[in-house]
C-alpha cells in the first residue's frame, strides 16, 4: 500500500467513526467483511492516533477555525482535518508540508471546492504559527 492509500483508509475509518460511534474495533471488522477499506498496521496507528488525540486535535481546530465551530464542520471537514494535524504533529515520518498536501487532496477528492479552502486555510494557519514557534525556540 501506498501512504496515500492507508491514508484514505485511515481517513474512511476516521470519518465512520464520527457518523456512527461505533467502537473502532467493530468498523475494522466490518471494513474487512466488505473488503472495500483496507485495514492494516499503519492504518490502525493513524486512526487510533488520531482518535485517542482527538480532543486536543479539535482544540486546534477551534483555535484556527475562525468561521466555523466544531459543531458546524462537516464530519468530512473533521476527520481530514484531525488526520492531518495528528500526522503533522505526532508522526515523525510524515513532515507537516506532506500531511497538509494529502490532507488537500483527500478533500478535493471527497468534499466541495469551498470545504477545500476551508480546510487549506485551517492548516495553513497552524502550520505558520508552529514554523513561528520552532522559529522563536530555535
């Protein structure tokens, strides 16, 4: 598998979660029935990163999300938004410019033009203001 495809798994898993709360080990389960989501061990370290991180990954989300609250983003929205800023900030093989790349393509492929901005201006912002603090800190 590709990063991009365990990425896309990981990010329908993500994504089912949010619509149903069912436990995650029961959509893998079902993901493999139907065979139509791959699951495997790097899909699981990003869905259960991101979910087990998902709390402090919506803080962010609320921090830079200027239009929106938590409540109004699409499950969509949301599931790519809290891949992308678990991968930038808990995942040492993925630089944050690559999980913000994927995360703007996962959007054109699965949500709408404006929901693609949306998202692009979301981690743009974080991206700048922790490349800002790296800065100061350096």
């Amino acid at each position: 598998m590709t990063r991009r495809e365990i990425r896309d798994s990981a990010f329908k898993l993500v994504f089912e979660q949010l619509l149903r709360d069912d436990d995650i080990q029961e959509l893998y389960e079902i993901a493999e029935e139907i065979e139509e989501i791959t699951v495997n061990d790097e899909v699981k370290k990003i869905v259960e990163g991101t979910l087990e991180h998902a709390e402090e990954l919506d803080k962010i989300i609320s921090g830079y999300s200027k239009s929106r609250s938590i409540a109004r983003i699409s499950k969509l929205n949301l599931a790519i938004l809290r891949i992308a800023l678990y991968e930038s900030i808990y995942d040492d093989n993925t630089p944050m410019n690559a999980a913000i790349s994927e995360a703007i393509k996962l959007s054109m492929t699965y949500t709408y033009q404006e929901d693609t901005s949306f998202i692009n201006g979301v981690l743009g912002a974080f991206s700048r203001d922790t490349k800002k603090e790296e800065t100061a800190n350096a």
